[in-house]
C-alpha cells in the first residue's frame, strides 16, 4: 500500500491544504490562489501569517502626521541586542537601520507558497518553481505592476530546490533566504532506509517519544516500510549524505565484553566509510549486497510494480541513485548570490551526525580476531524488527549490529555538519537554538530573523544595475 500511494509517478501536490491561520487582509481565495494551500499549514501557517501581516507596515504617523517605525519592527531591530543575538548564533551582525527600512518600504510584498513534491528529484521540483516564479511575475506586470524578481524563503528540502532554481534563473530572484536545510544531505536518511524511522531521541521524554512513535507508524518504522518509497524516489535520495558531506560518516565498531581481570569493555572501530579508496558516497548506496547497504532490493517491490520490467526493481533503484547524483554534481555549491541561512546547532536536539553500527561481543575471548577486512566481508544473515543486523563473521560468529543514537547538534533532523555548509558562501549564515527541525518556522526568534533578512536582501536593489 505504502508503495502504491507513495510512488514518485502517482503523488501530486495538493492545493487544498488548511487556511486556517488567523486574520491577515487576505480572502481565503486570494490564499488559495497563491499556493496558501499547497503546503503544510501545521509548519508554515505561522510564517505565512507573520509575513502577510507586517512585511507591508513598516511605518505609522500619529495624530501630528509623524512618523514611527511600526512595533514589529522595532522588535526585529531589537533583537539584535543581547539574548536574541545570541539565539541567532552570531556574535554581532549589521544593524538595521531606519534608511534601509525606509527603501524596504518602497516596495510590496505579496506573499506566495509552492509546493513540491518531494519523492521527485529536486530538479524537477525546481522546475516547478521557476514556472510558478514565471507566471507570478507576468501576472503583476499584465495590472501595470513594476515586477522584476521574488525573494525566496525556503525550509530543509526547499533550499535545494531555490538553489537549483536560482541557478537556472538567478537574474529573476533578489535573493534567498535558507532555513534549516540538509545542504550536504543528512545521515538521518541512511538511517530511515536502511533501518526504519527512529522512534526515540536520547534528550526526548515519554511524550516526545510517543509523538516520534506516531510519526514513525506514519513514515514507516522498518526498513520493510521505507524501502519500497525511499529506494526508487529521487528525492528522497537527494536527502542522503552527498559527495561534500565531511566523511567518513559511516562506522562500524565492536565492544569486547572485558576479559578475565579487566574492568571496562574495548571497542574496536573496523569500518569508516566512505574513504580515500571508495571517496564516492553513491558507490556506497549502489552497493546491494554488503551487510552495511542501504538499500535491500528484496524489500523494495511488494506490490510487484516491476516484476515483468527489464532489469526489474534493482534497474529502478539504481535510475533513482543515480538521478540524485547527477543533480548534486550539478548543483555542486552553488548559492545564490544574495543569500542567507540558519540551522539548528543545539546539544538539545540531537540529529545524526554520523552512522555508527555496534555490535557488542556476548562473551570476551572470541577466537576470531575482529579486523577491518573481516567486519566488511561479513554477510547479513537477519534483520530484526528495529532495524539491528543480524551479522556472521567468517561464518563462525555471529554478532547484532545496531545504530547507536543522534549524536550531533542539530535540529533533529539535520546535523549542525550539514546545516553549517554554507559558510563562507553566502551573506551570513545563522546558527540558532530552539526549535525542532519541522517547527523552525513557529519559532519567533526565526520569524524575526527572516524579517531582518528580507530587509538586507532589498538592500541588494540597484546594486550591479
């Protein structure tokens, strides 16, 4: 069933999503027509609000015809002081100032969405982009608007689609704006495919647990459920660790039970991947049969899509591996020019920075010698339900590998390696607490973040031409 519905050929983008976001001077239909409703109003309903609300009000006059600047924005400039500055992860950054607000205030700001859909390749979703930029920019200019270029705000899987859209077009877009998005990729995808959607986090309590639990029975809690979705969307591929993402990230270690005398275990690491010899992550996604692999091809068409295709579903998978690459080649580091970024770097929300398989020895004086050599060559022998290996070393022992939990800073979904990426790259680059990954855009300190860097963007107007 999973298969069926979630198939990258059968999902569309839905634009009757829920409008419920309070009162913003917009019709519901006005809403609707501008994408409203093809996204998650539960994550961006907040921001939409925000934006529509105040991105237009930015100065008021009082009974003697003087003029204030409007109390959001006195709030955005504030923010710039003391706590909040440090929520945004800067030591210092440029201030706003009431000129640059009044050129900002030139200007309108329509707010619209666009959705995509995300098991296809980021590619084709940012070809949807460019025609919804396309259409919103003529349909201003035919009621004699002066419309040359959007800003774009973009969360996780959307700024790789800004970013390849903004490097087809980037002469029709001021600027962009980047929440929290898996740059380089993120670990937390290898985990989901090869082993099933976490249910549990080590900071969590009961209730975070229980929430992450419904989520899994949602996303698929074993590799049985994912696989058939994840391993033939390209999308969902491009959400892997990329060619850029520091590496290795991917181990294997073993704990020896302490020997007679000895009084605390040893680990011993046999695995780091990818390597100087096998640089290239897609090699390792490619690979089918290693203990360690992604991807298990028998768990990949139950609803026999395939069955009588040439090459069957190992022939799709490999087409879906190698789509992602091809579009992370191609994008390479690309950002537009005029851009802006946050990430999640807090301890408080651990995301997978890295893999980490561990098996702990069941008793000490294994007559086999752990090595490197041996813990790759071993064959898979079992699966368990939580997504543990059941794994036979030179076909005399057998040990049960498991992941080990998020380890990294994060958001809960991306890891401060990948959210960091843009460093250097861009204008400035944010690294914020606070907030689980799908909810950055509920968070005020973000909301007042991506206000000031909207205003830096139209900065950016009559520079170069």
């Amino acid at each position: 069933m999973r298969q069926l519905i979630l198939h990258p050929e059968y999902v569309e983008v839905d634009d009757s999503g829920d409008l419920d976001i309070g009162s913003c001077y917009l019709e519901r239909s006005v809403m609707r027509e501008r994408g409203w409703g093809e996204i998650f109003n539960g994550s961006y309903g907040t921001l939409l609000f925000e934006l529509q609300s105040h991105l237009e009000m930015t100065f008021q006059f009082d009974a003697l015809n003087k003029r204030h600047i409007r109390s959001r924005w006195k709030e955005v400039m504030q923010a710039m002081e003391g706590d909040t500055l440090k929520r945004w992860g800067v030591r210092s950054v440029a201030p706003l100032t009431e000129t640059e607000l009044e050129k900002y205030a030139e200007y309108q700001y329509p707010i619209y969405a666009c959705g995509y859909n995300w098991l296809r390749s980021c590619g084709e979703s940012a070809n949807r982009l460019e025609e919804r930029i396309g259409k919103i920019i003529d349909w201003w200019k035919k009621r004699n608007h002066e419309c040359e270029k959007v800003i774009l705000v973009t969360h996780s899987m959307g700024g790789l689609v800004a970013r390849a859209c903004a490097k087809r077009i980037p002469d029709k877009i001021l600027g962009v704006i980047h929440g929290v998005m898996p740059a380089l990729g993120t670990p937390l995808a290898y985990r989901r495919l090869a082993c099933g959607t976490e249910c549990d986090s080590p900071v969590n309590g009961k209730l975070d647990n229980f929430k992450a639990g419904k989520f899994a029975d949602i996303a698929g809690r074993r590799p049985e459920d994912t696989t058939p979705v994840m391993s033939v969307a390209p999308g969902a591929l491009e959400l892997l660790p990329n060619q850029r993402y520091p590496r290795p990230w991917l181990h294997a270690s073993v704990v020896h039970a302490p020997a007679h005398g000895e009084r605390r275990e040893t680990a011993i690491d046999c695995l780091h991947l990818p390597n100087e010899s096998q640089p290239n992550p897609y090699d390792l996604y490619r690979d089918m049969s290693s203990w360690y692999r992604l991807i298990n091809p028998d768990l990949a068409n139950p609803a026999n899509l395939y069955r009588d295709a040439k090459g069957g579903v190992v022939k799709k998978i490999r087409e879906a591996i190698n789509t992602a690459e091809i579009f992370h080649d191609w994008l390479g580091d690309y950002y537009h020019p005029t851009s802006f970024a946050y990430y999640g770097n807090d301890k408080g929300h651990p995301a997978y920075g890295q893999i980490r398989w561990v098996a702990q020895e069941a008793t000490a004086g294994t007559k086999i010698p752990i090595t490197a050599a041996n813990i790759k060559a071993a064959k898979n022998v079992a699966q368990e339900s939580n997504g543990a290996r059941q794994v036979k070393i030179e076909d005399r022992i057998t040990l049960s590998f498991s992941v080990e939990p998020q380890e990294s800073a994060g958001d809960d979904t991306v890891s401060q390696q990948s959210g960091a990426a843009p460093n250097g790259k861009i204008k400035q680059l944010f690294a914020t607490q606070g907030y689980r990954h799908q909810e950055s855009y509920k968070h005020r300190d973000t909301i007042l973040l991506t206000c000031y860097c909207i205003v830096k963007v139209v900065q950016e107007l009559g520079k170069n031409g």
